[in-house]
C-alpha cells in the first residue's frame, strides 16, 4: 500500500492506494476480476460488503506496465480513484508506503 501524489484540475491530491502490479507486469480487471500476468489474483483482503458484482468499478483491459509504472487499486473499487482513472504510477510520484493501519476501535493491522 503506498502514498502518492497525483495532479488533477484542483491542484495536486495524495491518494493511497494498494499496488497489484510492478513494472513489466500485464494486467487485466475484467468482471470484477484481477489477473497479473494471466494469473487470478486472490482477492480475499476486499470487503465483500464493498466490492460485490455490482460495485467494483470499470474494467481494464491489458496493460503491460513501464520500467517506471506501478498500478494501483483502491479496495473500495465501485468508488476509488485508481490506476483504471489516472494510469499507471510513476516511481517519483510515490511519496511513502503504509506500513501499519490503526481502525477507530483501535485495532492494528498489516495491510
């Protein structure tokens, strides 16, 4: 999971995103489905309450990364803004990773 910077109309926004996908990799999001490199990807870290058949967001079709570009997805894929929006991520545009996550009732976690 990192953090970058990207730029949109309003100025610059800093998004986290999880990457599923490392320079050189081809990958696909089809039917709600991630495939890296023609492989099913195991999925199971997703809220099923979020990502269901009908709300994990738009597809896309193969794309095979750069030597500099990383794809990342949002969990809440019906409504995240992600690599499918803003393309893939560039290696000077990550600012930091997510190393642990703390939840309001005070819960740690590995991402």
């Amino acid at each position: 999971v990192v953090v970058f910077d990207t730029v949109e109309s309003s100025g610059t926004r800093t998004l986290v995103k999880r990457v599923v996908g490392l320079p050189g990799d081809t990958l696909e999001y089809s039917s709600c489905q991630l495939f890296v490199n023609n492989q099913l990807v195991d999925e199971s870290y997703l809220d099923p309450t979020l990502v269901t058949s009908t709300t994990c967001g738009v597809d896309q079709p193969p794309i095979t990364l750069s030597n500099d570009g990383y794809f990342v997805l949002g969990d809440n894929r019906g409504a995240s803004k992600d690599s499918r929006d803003l393309g893939p991520v560039a290696l000077s545009d990550i600012v930091g990773k997510v190393i642990l996550v703390i939840t309001p009732g005070g819960e740690e976690r590995v991402p």
